[in-house]
C-alpha cells in the first residue's frame, strides 16, 4: 500500500467476529419465535376426536393475573378409556380481556336451532396429544399467540441475516467491470433493510390499524345498552420503561333477556402512563353503579363503553413512515438499477469532456459541487437534516417503545416473562441508537442557529496551474465565530481487493490553507485566489478510484456547532495544445 494511506477494511476479521457474535445472539430471538409459534401450532397435529362439554363458565376475580379464566370440564374417550379435561387453550391460563373467553364460549352456544340456554352435554371436538391422551385442548390457539410468535421471528431472523451479511457478504463491493463498462450491482443488504421496514409497516397496518378502523367505523352503529358495574378498578403495568395505567371496569347488561359480561373500556384497549385522568374515571363508576355502553346488536357479547377514538387515533399514522421508507427506498434502488450501467470517466483529450463527465459521476454521488458565478451555500440544507432526524427520532423511539409496552409488555407467566426480558436485553443497542438519534436531532437543531456562510467561485474553468478567485461572506445565523479558514483538499480513494474482501484505502495528497484568521470582521466577507498546483491530478471517478477536489470552509463557534461546511469543484484536464 502506498505510503500515507489508511487502509479501512469493510469486511475485515474484526466485522467478522462481530457478525458472528451478533448472529449467534439474534439466533436466539429467532428460535424463541420459532419455538413460541411452533407452541401455539402444535395442537393442529394433535388427534381430534368427539367430547362433550359437562360445564363452560367464565371465573372473574380481580385478585387472580389474568383475572378471567376459563371454568371448565369436557369429557372423551379414546382406545377404550374414558378422559376428562379441563384447558381451553396449549399456552394461556386464561386472559385480561373477557371478551376473549366469551368469544370462545358463544361460538359453541351457537346450536342448528339457535341459541342454547346452556352448555351442558354439548357435544364438539377436542385435540388430544398423541402418546399422552391425558393431555388435551378444547381449541386451537388464539391467532394473536401464532403471529406474536411469527412476528418475533421475523424480527430475530432480519438481525440474523444482518449479521450473516456481515459475516459472508463484501460490502465493499460496489461495482463489477463488464466490457470496460462500469456497473452497479444490486444491494442486497438494502434491499433486505427496506423490505423488513416495507413488511413491518404493511404488517401494523393491515394487521392492527385497519381492523381497528373497521371496528370503530362500525361501533358507530353498536346499540346504547345499560350496564351495571361489576368492578371498577386502575390497572397498573411496569417495565424497564416505566409504568402504564388502563381503566378496568367490568360490567354486565341484558340484550333480549339473556345476561352478557364485558370489561371492555375503549376500542384501543390500550394502556398508557398517566394516572390521574383514569382515576377519575374509576372514581366515577363504583360497583353496583349505572352507566350507558355500546353493544354489537350482531354480536351482543361485544360491548364498550367509549366508541371514540381519542390521542390513539394517531397511531394510525404510525405505520405511514415505515411503509413510505420500504417501498419508496425499494422503488428508488429499482429505479436507479433500471437506468442501466453508468461508464466511468473515459480520457479525453478535448477541453471540457473529463469535467463534464465528472460532474455527472459527482452528481450520481450525490455531491455538491460549487458552481461559477453563483453564490451557493457553503455546505447543505441544515434544516432538512433536522426534520429527517427528529422524524426518525421520533418513531425509531416511538417504535421501540411501542414494541417494548405493547407487543411484550403484556405478556403473562413465567414464559411472557423471559420472553419480555430477553426482548428488553435485545433492544438495548436500539435504544442506544434511539438516544443518539434524539442527540443528534438536538445537535442539528443547534446547528440552524449557526453562522451561515456562502461561497462563490469566478470561474469553472480550473485546470493545473491556473488559478480563480473564490469568494465568501455571511449569509446569516447568530454567534461569533472565533476563528476562520478556508482550505482546498485533494483526496484519493481507491478501492482494491485482498482475498475475498475488498478494502478502500482513502489518502488526502493536498491540503492548502487558501485563507485563515481571527479578525471579526475580517471572517463576514471577503475572496482569495484559489490556484491549482501545477502538478494536480485532473478530477477523476472510475470504477475503483476517485480523485475528488474540495474547497472547505472550517469555524469555531462557541457554544454552537462548529462548522465543517465543504463544496466539491472540478478539476479539468489540460487539452492536447497546453500540455508541456
């Protein structure tokens, strides 16, 4: 390696070690979904034979976590021997929801002559486990422990592809030499990156957020029933994250003289910090007292006491960025691919071709090149760094402690317990990310109060040996800035290969002090003259290398952001009747 290059290996022995590590440990999140849902999905094996259901009832106590439970007894046979069980469901004792159980239970109230009065020697079906026929379930899981589990797989098994990635891929690798043409390939790791943020935003939103939005248009319709007040009670939850509240009050009411129980407060159901507003709630509604709710006339075991939508009708607009960074990254890398193979900067001899194709490949890039004759910005658009930050601040935390309360947070016994633990241990890293994206959304918010400088160049016409005058002056912001200067770099990057990985080595083989000074006034406006060395090498972008010029204008500001603000200009080559 040329002396004075720094090597930056992108697939080095020390990325590989942590790949492994990270792999290893996401693994496990993978197989606790795996396992969760194969859990939940195991009893579609088991052997369905006849039972008849001797008592259904639904036991509510308060005291008991989850307070409603399922009170029941079935009996079958099979190979001769008589069995009785007595589980509703493989993984869950009971729920936090009413609704849950009686959903259950009315489906096998439901007779060909209608509705029965009673439970008793109903005859149905329950799942016996092969080689244990003690063992049994009335019913299948619930759907929300099936895609509980798929989703926690989902999530560990976007991690392990991360870390295989980092382990096996060579992401260095940005172009591949085909008949002297260079071209981009396609990024895999991108692709996997947005269509996990694609999948989980379609996935909240079609999952949760449009269900929800059914049900509360249809609520509208629900039919106003009194209701008298079995309990009425705060419920509290704590986690790392701190504690949340959610009015319980359980209810019963008469639709067409048959009695039905709920204890459901709101569409949402959800829980939140904040306790004073619920307390008055429950204050408000003590046992044995009357209140109105609002009942499915189709399916009357359905009731809830507020129909409004309130602060969580906002959280339909959660999935909105997760889906827009999906499929509109996907569609810019789908579109960027169908532009076809960008040819690197061929050499010309004819003034003005190499600086024209370098322009094009900086724009490719994504530079900001220093136009002539125009007063520009010295570096980019600070307020679009701030919103882009405080967005994703917002909801990468948003998201996080969503996941963290709602997804796990409610996860009963032993199991929900290391579940929502592991999870936790799990999102320590994304919380780190979460609190440095909040820093930095702070930091650029500072930064809009900066000094703001702009620059103009005289002449585009740069070439070795010559020589323009670049301007400055000070477009705005507040503070005074301590020190100033100005400075053209010449940097050399190229990108080379050693086994199976590829390695960028990034050298800086000019840097020149244009202009530098303390004076206050000195630092509001001014130009110096900005010559290219004699013997510097033409701007140059290729499929390995690059040759990249910049003027650079550098301040201190006390008690703001300091400025590191820089333009790229061009560096054209000498034509045929210049050259010595």
């Amino acid at each position: 390696m040329p002396t004075g290059l720094r090597s930056e290996s992108s697939n080095s022995w020390g990325v590989r070690f942590f790949g492994i590590f990270w792999t290893a440990f996401s693994s496990i999140f993978l197989g606790i979904g795996l396992w969760t849902t194969w859990g939940a999905l195991e009893t579609l094996r088991w052997q369905s034979v006849p039972c008849v259901i001797e008592r259904f009832e639904i036991a509510a106590d308060q005291k008991q976590d989850p307070p409603f439970r399922p009170d029941l007894v079935y009996r079958y046979e099979l190979d001769g021997r008589k069995y009785t069980g007595t589980r509703l469901w493989k993984t869950k004792e009971g729920s936090d929801s009413y609704e849950d159980l009686a959903k259950v239970r009315e489906r096998f109230t439901q007779g060909p002559e209608g509705p029965r009065t009673s439970l008793a020697e109903v005859t149905t079906e329950c799942r016996v486990k092969p080689g244990e026929p003690e063992t049994s379930v009335l019913t299948l899981s619930s759907s929300g422990q099936i895609w509980g589990g798929l989703a926690f797989a989902a999530f560990g098994g976007f991690f392990v592809l991360i870390g295989l990635a980092l382990i096996f891929g060579r992401p260095g690798k940005e172009a591949k030499t085909v008949s002297g043409k260079t071209i981009t390939e396609r990024p895999l790791a991108a692709v996997i990156a947005l269509l996990f943020f694609g999948c989980a935003g379609l996935a909240m939103l079609f999952g949760l957020i449009v269900p929800k939005a059914i049900e509360y248009f249809a609520a509208r319709g629900w039919k106003e029933t009194e209701a008298e007040i079995i309990w009425s009670r705060l419920r509290s939850k704590s986690d790392s994250d701190g504690t949340t509240y959610s009015v319980d009050l359980f209810y019963r009411y008469q639709v067409d003289g048959h009695e039905y129980r709920s204890n459901r407060y709101d569409i949402w159901s959800g829980s939140s910090s904040g306790s004073k507003g619920k307390r008055e709630v429950v204050k408000a509604h003590p046992p044995g007292s009357k209140l109105t709710v609002f009942v499915d006339p189709e399916k009357p075991w359905r009731a809830v006491v507020r129909r409004e939508a309130g602060w969580w009708g906002l959280f339909a607009l959660f999935p909105l960025p997760f889906i827009a960074i999906g499929i509109g990254g996907l569609w810019a890398v789908h579109k960027k691919y169908r532009q076809g193979p960008s040819v690197s900067a061929p050499h010309s001899t004819r003034p003005g071709r190499a600086g024209h194709v370098a322009a094009v490949r900086m724009h490719r890039l994504g530079a900001k090149p220093l136009p002539a004759g125009e007063w520009v910005r010295a570096g980019g658009s600070r307020v679009g760094a701030f919103i882009f930050l405080l967005i994703f601040a917002l909801f990468w935390n948003g998201f996080l402690i969503f996941s963290q309360r709602s997804l796990w947070g409610d996860a009963g016994g032993g199991f929900g317990k290391v579940i929502g633990g592991a999870f936790t241990l799990f999102m320590i890293p994304f919380f780190l990310v979460g609190i440095a994206t909040a820093v930095g959304a702070v930091y650029t918010f500072a930064a809009l109060f900066a000094p703001r400088f702009e620059l103009q160049l005289a002449s585009d016409d740069l070439k070795p040996g010559r020589s323009a005058r670049v301007q400055w002056r000070r477009a705005g912001g507040r503070g005074q800035p301590t020190d100033l200067a100005l400075l053209l770099v010449g940097r050399e990057e190229a990108t080379y290969s050693q086994g199976s990985s590829n390695s960028t080595a990034r050298s800086v083989f000019h840097e020149e002090i244009l202009f530098q000074t303390t004076i206050p006034q000195a630092m509001n406006a001014g130009g110096v003259s900005l010559k290219i060395p004699d013997d510097a090498v033409p701007t140059f972008s290729g499929s390995n290398n690059r040759i990249v010029w910049r003027v650079c204008l550098y301040s201190n500001v006390p008690w703001l952001p300091d400025l590191r603000e820089e333009r790229e200009i061009i560096v054209q080559p000498l034509d045929a009747t210049e050259l010595p």
